[in-house]
C-alpha cells in the first residue's frame, strides 16, 4: 500500500458498484516477492519502484474449505501525485482517498490491512506523545 498522510492510493475497478483494490498480484516462480510487487505495480499502472522503497507490513492468510491463500503487504509512502492507469480493462483510474473511505469499497483482506496500519499509526504516534511528556526536561536532547 502506498500512503500519506491519512491518505492511501487505490485502484478503481473498472465497473459497477465502485470497487477499490491495491496494486499488486502474483509472483512469478523466480521472482522475490518485492520483484513481483515491483513488476504488477509497473504493469498496472505508471509507477516505477525500486525495492529501497517498499517494505514489508503484514500477511493475511486466509483459510477456505478448498485452498489457503497467503496475501502479503507492503508499504511505501509516497506524494500524491497524478498516476496514469496501464491495464485499462481492469482499473478506471489510481485514486488517493482517506484511508477510512476507502475501505469501505474494497475486500476484506486489503480493508483490514489499511485499517490496522492506520490504527498501528495513530497508536506509535499516541505511545511517542506521551513518552515525550514523561521525559523530565532535563534530560531530553
């Protein structure tokens, strides 16, 4: 996912009703998982990252009777800027939305990912905060 601020960058789907998604898809047999990443971003839509630029947040394995499926995320914070749409028969354009917008319109997987980095956000932020205010004076820098 690629965030700032409150903001997270979505893909619109192309069709009714409004769907949201994340960049990404599968990897390839010899590819890394940030190789794959880097490649389905560059397919999708016209962004080019370098691995220095991501990182890795969470995964979601989900269980069905038939398959278990492992979806994996990654991070990176980036300026909101216009992102053209590549895959045209797939996306209708790349959106910055308010993180609690967005996700009401997308699965539940990427959903719950955006949420809990938001949430984990607001929290190390609230942590610091009152860190800094026990600290007595004289001994911060």
């Amino acid at each position: 996912m690629a965030v700032c601020g409150s903001k997270v960058m979505v893909l619109k789907k192309v069709g009714k009703p409004i769907r949201y998604t994340l960049p990404g898809g599968v990897k390839k047999r010899k590819e890394t998982e940030e190789e794959a990443l880097i490649r389905e971003t560059g397919e999708e839509i016209k962004l080019k990252l370098v691995e220095e630029q991501i990182q890795f947040y969470l995964s979601h394995i989900k269980r069905t009777d038939t398959e278990i499926v492992n979806k994996n995320y990654y991070c990176t914070i980036l300026k909101p800027s216009k992102i053209k749409v590549l895959e045209k028969h797939k996306f209708e354009t790349v959106l910055w939305l308010n993180w609690k917008k967005a996700i009401g319109f997308m699965d539940k997987s990427d959903g719950m990912a955006i949420k809990a980095y938001f949430k984990n956000i607001g929290r190390k932020q609230k942590n610091k905060e009152n860190y800094e205010r026990q600290v007595s004076p004289r001994i911060a820098l």
